[in-house]
C-alpha cells in the first residue's frame, strides 16, 4: 500500500517512495532493547548524523508540564544545529522533578559520548508513562548498545523502538527529484493516544541530506507542522512530551536554496510526509475504525474553537465509530462553541450531501448518507455565520477499544 493513501493529501509530483525505507546520506540510526518494556520490546532508539555541519529545527509540546527531556533539549541543545538523538519509550520522564532533568541530562551526555559529538548537539526525548523516575543505568547501557548497532537502514528498528500504544508502522523514505539531481527524505514516528489538535502525544524525526540552512529548516518545519500535527485530535488531551525534530545531514550535496522552486518542491514533499504521518496517527487512534475531517468555514474568531468543539466530542466521535449519520451531534457542538450567540444560521454537510441548512433539516436521500459514513475516511464541511475564517481538523473515532487500552495503561 502507498505511503499517501488518504484521499485528504495530495502525493506530489516527482516523489518516488523507496521500498523498505533506509535513511538519507549521513544518517545512521538503531533500535534496542534495554528493559523499560516488558518482554524484550525494542523501547530505545538512537539516531545520528555523522557530518559536522548538520542543521535541524525543533518544535515541542506547549504543555504547561512538560517532560523533563524537553525542558533539558530546550534548555541545553542548539535546536539549529542537532546531530543526534536519544529516545526511550515506555516511560515519559515527565513530573519526575529535578531528578528527572538529572536524568535526560545523563542521557544526554551518554549519547554524545556514544556519538561522538558535543552534548549541546544531542536532543532527547522519552514517551510513555508518566509520573515515573526513569531507569537511568538500563538507558545508559541501551544508549552505549544502540551506538554499536548503528546502521544506514535502521530507521525500521528506530521507529519501533519509540512506540507505545501504537498499531501501526509510521515511517517513510521518500526520493524527492530537484533541478541538481535527487535528495532523500525520512520520517519516523509514533502516536495514538493523548492526541490533542495543539500537537500530540506525538514523537516525529524527519531526516533529509539536502542542504538547507538552519533558518529555512525552522521555517518548513514551522509551516508543515501548523498544517499536520496541529491539526489532529483523537482524544483532545494535550502531551508533555511532544517533539518534532527536522535534521539536515546536507549529504548529497544538493542546496535547497530559499524562495526558488526546488525548496516549492521540496516544501511540498514535506508538507505531504507531515501531513500523511499526522493522518496515520489519527488512524491508529488506540482501536480507531474512521477518520474524520471536519472544514469550519465562516467567522475568523470562531472557525478554529467551533473544529475543536466537532474534533473533541464523545458524541461526534462514538457515532463516527458506528458510521452513524447524527448530524444532530454536530450542531450541538457547534452550539456549545459558540454559547450565548444568537440563533445560529449553521450549514452541515456530510461527505457533501446537505444535511442541515440555515440550522434545520435538509432535506436528502437517507440510504447514500448511511452508506457515506462506512467508509473508512469521513468528510464534514461546516458553515457558520462571518467571513475570512476557514480551518481543518482530523480526529479520530472513540471507540470500545481505546477504553479498554486507557482503563488498563499501568496496570
């Protein structure tokens, strides 16, 4: 199955998916295990450029209890200039206090020293339970392991390694053709719960050998990240630990200059790897069956808190899991939205069959609609009063399965 199978991304022209993955020139990156997890699970990855002049943006959850490995990251790493990367999953070192800072700190100079670059050049990142110290020696020793197991295709290991919750395999290794020749693009990630449309119980690595200065890393990464993982929901409950990191090796010796059409071409290509990968997220959803998009279109102070009410709700979310076509659902939280306006002129479309027109009922042929809302990808297009306003938000169904994976996440 391709790579871009949402109906809701475009696979843009000259972007060839590689076969099997392996990482862009100047990567390597390893998988291990070093005891967090049960059972032997991979739960320690390691990722590495080995060129000096490697730049790399950053982007983080905007929680206000964030994980002790961002607070370290932001606090001691230069985000422009990241070489490496040291992530544990099984346990998100968050509300762990001074201890757990002391601890990423630890971490943190283990994979320098492992890698071989300086300290401030090393982010880290940890997902999993919170609340709990981490087990520092067994990271350290999994850090040292995953150093000798370094490899140019072991992005596969490494995107096993950061999961938690996750059903489904997120990574990808894409060839992008420029006007010098062709440059390589990875993304590994993980994500299915505490997904919340301010980012996400997310961890997202994106590596490429272009050559792209730290100011233009920042920017494409600012400008997809706002169209992708700032767009999704599942549950609406917002991480400690989310972290997007952008790495440019500058391998293949290709520039991507500022305001030409190689970076348009490029800029599209990561667009649509950020935009898939936040779909796929929304898809896993911890025992998801659809995926919802909701467009709110109308008053620009409304648009955006009017997708979140339709995103967040138990009722819209339990009846797109039963493919039930209530759009009764819908305008009752685009009500709660917007509380205390007057009566509202709303219009709702389903997969584009009108079902509500200026608030009451439109009328429409029943059965397309029952059959619009099984399939596996569901439109609704929402139309409020005002203008210069218009957003999008990808949310998952909540469903039977993610109660019983939450009732039962420590014990």
């Amino acid at each position: 199955m391709s790579f871009f199978r949402s109906r809701w991304v475009e696979h843009p022209e000259g972007v060839v998916e590689v076969p099997g993955g392996g990482l862009p020139k100047g990567f390597r990156a390893a998988g291990v295990a070093c005891g967090i997890k049960a059972g032997g699970a991979k739960d320690l990855g390691l990722l590495v450029s080995d060129l000096p002049d490697t730049t790399s943006a950053a982007r983080f959850s905007s929680s206000a209890a964030l994980s002790a490995p961002i607070l370290l990251t932001k606090r001691r790493a230069r985000l422009d200039a990241l070489r490496a990367a040291v992530v544990n999953s099984g346990n998100a070192n968050a509300a762990t206090g001074n201890r757990g800072v002391d601890d990423a700190a630890k971490t943190q100079g283990a994979a320098a020293l492992a890698c071989g670059v300086g300290e401030d050049r090393v982010a880290v990142a940890s997902t999993g339970v919170i609340g709990v110290p981490l087990p520092t020696e067994q990271i350290i020793v999994g850090t040292l392991a995953a150093s000798r197991a370094l490899r140019a295709d072991g992005d596969r290991d490494f995107a096993q390694a950061i999961r938690t919750t996750d059903a489904l395999d997120k990574r990808v290794t894409l060839d992008v053709e420029l006007s010098a020749g062709t440059v390589r693009l990875s993304a590994q990630a993980k994500g299915a719960g505490m997904i919340s449309p301010r980012f996400a119980t997310l961890l997202v690595f994106v590596q490429t050998d272009a050559v792209l200065a730290a100011q233009d890393c920042d920017l494409l990464l600012g400008v997809t990240v706002r169209r992708s993982f700032e767009r999704v929901s599942v549950d609406g409950q917002l991480s400690t630990s989310d972290t997007v990191l952008l790495m440019a090796s500058g391998g293949s010796g290709i520039e991507v200059a500022p305001d030409t059409n190689d970076e348009r071409r490029f800029g599209l290509a990561l667009d649509a790897t950020m935009r898939q990968l936040a779909l796929t997220v929304v898809r896993d959803g911890e025992g998801a069956r659809r995926v919802g998009r909701v467009l709110v279109r109308g008053d620009e102070h409304s648009v955006v808190p009017v997708a979140r009410a339709v995103a967040d709700s138990p009722l819209v979310k339990t009846a797109l899991y039963g493919g039930d076509p209530n759009w009764g659902r819908i305008i009752q939280a685009v009500g709660a939205a917007l509380a205390g306006a007057a009566p509202l002129a709303v219009d709702i479309r389903i997969e584009g069959i009108p079902v509500c027109t200026a608030g009451a009922l439109a009328p429409h042929d029943g059965r397309a609609l029952r059959e619009a809302v099984q399939r596996e990808e569901v439109q609704y297009e929402i139309d409020i009063p005002g203008s210069g306003g218009e957003t999008e938000l990808f949310f998952s169904d909540l469903g039977h399965e993610y109660v019983s994976i939450n009732a039962d996440y420590t014990t």
